[in-house]
RNA sequence: GUGGCCUUAGCUCAAUCGGUAGAGCAUCGGAUUGUGGCUCCGAAGGUUGCGGGUUCAAGCCCCGUAGGCCACCCCA
C-alpha cells in the first residue's frame, strides 16, 4: 500500500455502503424538498472569494481562517477564488445574478452537494463535508420560518434520527442588535475581573459568544446577563412571537436558547439549530439555519428578506450509526447465474444478460470455481436465487434454487425471467 | 489555529527486559471430478505511517514529519 498517496487531509472515501447511506438521505431530502415546493438547483463548488467575505462577513472563522482557496494554475485573470463553505450566499448571489425576483416571491430552493472549510479535522468535521441546503428567498416571514424549522424537523424524522432537538432564538436586526450588544459588553466589562483571559478576548471579537461559553467560571456571569429576547425592537419581538406562535400551532416542540449565536454575519432575526438530545461532544450539532434579511441587498441586489437551513448529512449518517439503527444491506442481486462447468462463461453470461433485459438485477458468475463455490459466493453475497446450468439446458432447462429455503426446480429458460419477476415482487 | 493521545497484514488486535513480527476475521486455493452459509488443510498478504538518531541489536528508546482521534476554537 502504497502510504504516500492517500485521501487528502480531512477527506475521505465514501465506499459502497456509506454512499448508500448517503443516497438514501439525499433521497429524502430530495423527496421532501419536493413535497414543500423547494426546487432544486446547483451552484458551482467555487465562488469568487469576495461573494464569501461580504457575504458571510470577513471576520468569521469561516473565511477568516477555514475558507478553502484556490489559487488559478494559469493567471490571465487574477481573481481569488474559494471552494464554497456553504450554500446560502452562492445562492442568493445566483438569485441576484439570474434576476429571480421578477418570480413569483418567495423563492423556495434547494441543493444537496459538498463544502468545504478549511479546519483542523476531527470525528464529524471534515474539510469535505455534505450538505442538504434549503432557502426561501422574498418572503420576510414569520409563518415561512416556521415551516422551514419544522421541515428540518420532518427531515430528521424521515431519516430515522428520532432524538432530534429544536433549538430557537431570534438575535435580532441591526435595528436592535447594536444597542443590545452594547449592553452586552457593559455588563461583561462590569464583571471583567471575573473573566477567564480567552473570554476577555472574545469581548473583543465576538461578544455574543461569551454567552454559550463553555468555561464553567461563566455559568455565573452569564446568568446576570441582558437576554436578546428581552431587548428585541417592537417589529423583531413581534416576528419571534409570530415564529412561535406559528411552530405552537404546527405542534412543533422546541427550546428557547437565548445563548443561540450563529457564526455567520449575515443572519437576523430567526436563528435555530438542530441537535441530538444526549449525545456528548462537539460535533453534535446536526444543522443550523436562520433569517438573513440584508444578504440579498449586501450582495448587490434589491433589499430583500430571506432564510434557510442547512443539515450536516455527514453528521446525520454519523449519528445514524451510533443509534445502532445499522445500515440496510443493499445491492444484493435477485439472482446469481452459476454452472456445473466452471468453463462455460459463455452460457452463464448469456443468461444473465437476457434476464437483465427483463429488468432483473443479476449477476453472472465469471470464475472458474466449481460449482460449490460459485453457489458460496452467490449465498454471502445476499442473492436470493441461483440459476444453475448444467445438463438440462439441452432440454431447454435450468435450475432455479431457492438460497433462502434450498428447495430446486427445473424451469424452461424461457419461462424464468416472467417467473423470476413474479417471485420478485412478493 | 492551540494543547494532548494514538498509528503493527484489507479489518480488529498480539509481540515479556530492546533480541530480528503473530493470531482471528476477510481474500484465494484444496478436501477424488452437478450443489451453499459449518468444519478441516493450505497459500498469499508487513520496509511495524514516513524520515532521521541512539544501540552489537529498535515495532518497543529519542527527534522530526504525516495522518487519525480527543479537548479547545468554531461549526455542519
């Protein structure tokens, strides 16, 4: 094996189970996004990295330290390019750029595919990861919200995950946010001296962090502080409770996290996350989302409102393993054909493709084994019937063995592909 | 990006005090010539992640490096 030439750093191979796993999500999400109205498209995998930084906010940890870039092998245009970290901006800037706001508003839309960042890998995060993005573009909410957080929700549920946490806040506009924040900060530089020297930093940076610290010498400080529920302006605690109201309505059960931050600039209002209830460590938030009303305009295009989500399919697969569900087995053939003389190739590869013209899915045994190994094989690979050539087939015959049961019959070749069908289906 | 732990066959793991690398599973072949999951026999599979150093001798000790993982940071 040769050690040198392996998957890059935080990639990995999806091998056949794994991406089976990983198509039935995304046919789930597929189905569902269909099912609300959420059409799917693509964006492509890069982007200009300034969409990233204006979009997501230069002083993110995602573009200030995780954005992925790609350096032009040939440079006749000198532009800076970025793998995208995620979906949003890329579509809104495609929104913008394909004018769809002369659509019917709001625009639902939805694309599953890679990300990428920029991190240091651990269990759970990679620098390739998959996403099931959804965003509804025009429409200023709040009954929109709450349809989204509860498709997140079904999505969960459809994929089997049943410990699925919903996790609430609002943050916010820039209407109310910025008085909120001075707040903020008064109250943590009131209790400065009480401040692990990490958490004076992030005064500085980032001071809606301090509140989900998890140093435990916070736990006391953070419960003094001013809560941005109770400082939202009238038209923002009025889409919250219209959010709430909406989500009560659908039966819809969720937290209310006043902590709950998102780490991108663009987000307002509307903030929620998804988590695995009871599971330990870091990598347990399974999708987040939120509004962000002045994305659209700070791209470039008219003032418009909008929200989305995306779900960590990595995460979801990941935790689908742990709940010990186990992977369905898949891709097993109906059939298996083998044949007394191992040399005959020929015969078992005729057969095989003229059940596969009757749709079957078959495989025909291409080794030379004897006869008991190539039923061997046929067995632990999950097959559920051999046809077995051998002497009959002068009389036009061949064997069909139940591997299930053992029980064998001798069937007319041209009778076994409608037979096989019939015993298919039930 | 910071700190820590780990890395031996495809997988899961052994290897005493530093003494020249093994097992189970998986793979392939065989058990007198048309019938499977079991059993038995056999084969193949390793520059012990990689590169240096110490030593008569290194899987084991030291340094570096890569990757994985854990805790941060952050997020999906």
């Amino acid at each position: 094996m040769p050690p040198s030439l392996r998957a890059p750093r935080g990639t990995r191979d999806l091998l056949p189970d794994e991406r089976a796993a990983f198509a039935r999500l995304e046919r789930t999400a597929l189905e569902l996004a269909a099912r609300y109205g959420y059409r799917v498209m693509e964006t492509p995998l890069f982007e200009q990295a300034a969409l990233f930084e204006r979009g997501i906010g230069a002083v993110t940890d995602v573009v200030e330290k995780e954005l992925f870039r790609v350096l032009p092998s040939r440079g006749e245009e000198r532009e800076a390019w970025a793998l995208r970290p995620e979906a949003t901006a890329g579509v809104c800037r495609a929104y913008i750029e394909h004018g769809m706001q002369t659509l019917p508003q709001p625009v639902r839309l939805s694309l599953t595919g890679p990300m990428f960042r920029y991190d240091r890998p651990q269990a759970g995060r990679y620098r390739q990861f998959w996403q099931w993005d959804v965003e509804a573009i025009g429409d200023a909410g709040p009954a929109i919200d709450a349809e989204l957080v509860e498709l997140g929700a079904r999505f969960y549920r459809d994929a089997g995950l049943t410990d699925v946490e919903i996790v609430l806040n609002s943050i916010g506009d820039p209407a109310c946010r910025p008085a909120y924040l001075a707040r903020l900060v008064a109250h943590y530089r009131a209790h400065l001296v009480r401040l692990p020297e990490l958490e004076r930093r992030r005064l500085e940076t980032n001071p809606l962090r301090l509140l989900d610290s998890r140093d435990p010498a916070m736990t006391e400080v953070n419960e003094g502080a001013p809560r941005i529920t109770d400082h939202l302006c009238a038209a923002c605690g009025e889409h919250f409770a219209g959010v709430r109201a909406h989500l009560d309505a659908m039966g819809v059960a969720y937290r209310l996290e006043p902590g709950l931050v998102r780490g991108l600039d663009y987000y307002t209002r509307t903030a929620f996350e998804f988590y695995r209830r009871g599971a330990e460590g870091q990598q347990q938030a399974l999708g987040g989302g939120g509004r962000y009303d002045g994305l659209v305009e700070l791209l470039g295009g008219k003032p418009t409102p909008g929200i989305g989500f995306a779900l960590g399919l990595d995460r979801v697969v990941l935790a689908l393993d742990a709940t010990g569900g186990g992977r369905p087995a898949e891709g097993a053939p109906v059939a298996v054909v083998v044949g007394a003389d191992p040399a005959d190739t020929v015969g078992r590869l005729r057969v095989a493709t003229g059940l596969r013209d009757a749709g079957l899915p078959v495989r025909a045994d291409l080794s030379v084994r004897k006869l008991g190994r190539q039923l061997e094989a046929a067995v632990r690979e999950g097959a559920q019937f051999a046809v077995i050539l051998g002497d009959e087939l002068a009389t036009g015959d061949v064997q069909l063995r139940d591997l299930d049961g053992g029980s064998q019959k001798p069937v007319p070749l041209v009778d076994l592909p409608a037979l096989l069908r019939r015993k298919v289906r039930s």
